[in-house]
C-alpha cells in the first residue's frame, strides 16, 4: 500500500524532534503490510497520548522505524555541503563550528549575518526529501505524492 510522502516527512521530523536527536523519545513506524504510520513517545513527555501501538511494533518484519536525520546525512554533511556552495569563504569557520558543542546555534547565527537563513531552509527540504525518497525506495515504501 502507499503511503503519502507529507506523512512520511511528518514521521520523520517527528521522530527527530528534539535536541538530542536518536534518543528514542520520538519514534515513528511505518507498517509495511498497511502503510500506516504510528507515533510512540517517551511517557515523560506525553502521558497518553501515544498511538495506540500493536503489539508487535518492534518486529522489523512488519514495521520500519523512521531514521535519524543524520543516518540520511543530513547534519554535519549536509551543512558542510551547504557552506562549501553557498558560503565559501566561511568555509572553514562552519567546519570548525561543528567541530564544538553548540554548532548549530552558531551556524545559524551566520547563516543571519549572511542573509542566508531562507536559502539554507530551501537547500535543507530538497536534500530532505531526496534523501527520505531514496530511503522509501530501498525499504519497498511505496509512496505517492
């Protein structure tokens, strides 16, 4: 069955919210029998309001839990990617940025002072959503839209 690819990029920021990014407080599940998508939350955060789960979400014969953005390389590869075509000449500034604790903070504090925010924002969803496609692909997620 297919899935509509908004839902699946709604999983996927889903399952990547917050800070630590890959902690397992978010986590989405796309069923492969079904195309249904199931959200599960830390109960700290959420009390009850989780999907109601099967059973057996965590048979991978069945469900496909959405990645981490940065298995897909779209952290640290994807803004160095960025800088080297858009701001060159901060280059080595974003490389060591991201060599620290609190990169991205400072990353966007350039990409203001550069006037670069809504490039940056653009050049992040297509990379995104070719990156989350291609991934569909090589799980057999079949999707439309």
């Amino acid at each position: 069955m297919p899935v509509k690819f908004n839902g699946i990029l709604t999983a996927l920021e889903f399952a990547n919210t917050g800070t630590g990014g890959g902690t397992g407080d978010f986590r989405a599940f796309v069923c492969k029998q079904t195309a249904e998508i199931y959200y599960q939350t830390n109960p700290l955060y959420s009390g009850e309001l989780d999907d109601e789960l099967p059973d057996d979400i965590e048979s991978e014969d069945k469900y496909i839990p959405l990645p981490d953005k940065r298995d897909l390389d779209l952290g640290k590869p994807l803004v160095l990617a960025f800088a080297r075509e858009f701001l060159p000449d901060d280059f080595d500034d974003v490389r060591y940025f991201f060599s620290k604790r609190r990169a991205y903070l400072k990353f966007k504090a350039l990409l203001a002072r550069r006037r670069a925010i809504e490039r940056w924002h653009a050049f992040e969803k297509e990379a995104t959503e070719q990156a989350l496609r291609k991934w569909c692909a090589l799980h057999s997620i079949e999707i439309i839209g």
